[in-house]
C-alpha cells in the first residue's frame, strides 16, 4: 500500500487565499491518515497565472484548485479510499 503525494501551493496568492489553512489541516491529520500521506510545499505550481482559483493543491498528478480546508480532507480520504 503506497503513499499519495500531496503536495500544497505556498506561493503568494495561494497561501493568502488559503493556502496557510491547509497547512493546519495537514498538521491535525489523524495517524492513520498521516502515516500514509507524503506531504510536501511548494513555492508555487505556476498556476496562478493563467486564470485559475488559487489555493491548489496537487495530489498525485492531478491539480486541483480552490481547495479548502473541508474539501482537502476529503480529497485525501477519496485518494486513499482509491488507492486500496
């Protein structure tokens, strides 16, 4: 059973637009989860410009965007629910 990788926009306009409050999800994320999550930041996923709802978030290979802290809990719980 492998990690998902989620990887969280920090960049200017994601981390003001939320990006800081899916750090704290992250943070809180209950052991069973975590323990199979890779969780990483990044600077910026070059998005932002090109007309799109910042925060994103990538998981796996797949970008996802105007991400909250509700909905990034729950497209972890999907991403590890598909990955069995």
């Amino acid at each position: 059973m492998g990690k998902i990788e989620v990887k969280i926009c920090m960049g200017t306009m994601c981390y003001v637009m939320g990006g800081a409050e899916l750090k704290a999800v992250v943070d809180t994320l209950p052991p069973e989860i975590r323990d199979r999550v890779e969780i990483s930041y990044s600077p910026c996923l070059g998005t932002c410009n090109n007309g799109g709802e910042p925060p994103y978030v990538k998981i796996n290979d797949r970008l996802v965007a105007r991400v909250s802290k509700t909905s990034l809990l729950q497209i972890i719980k999907e991403e590890l629910y598909n990955a069995v």
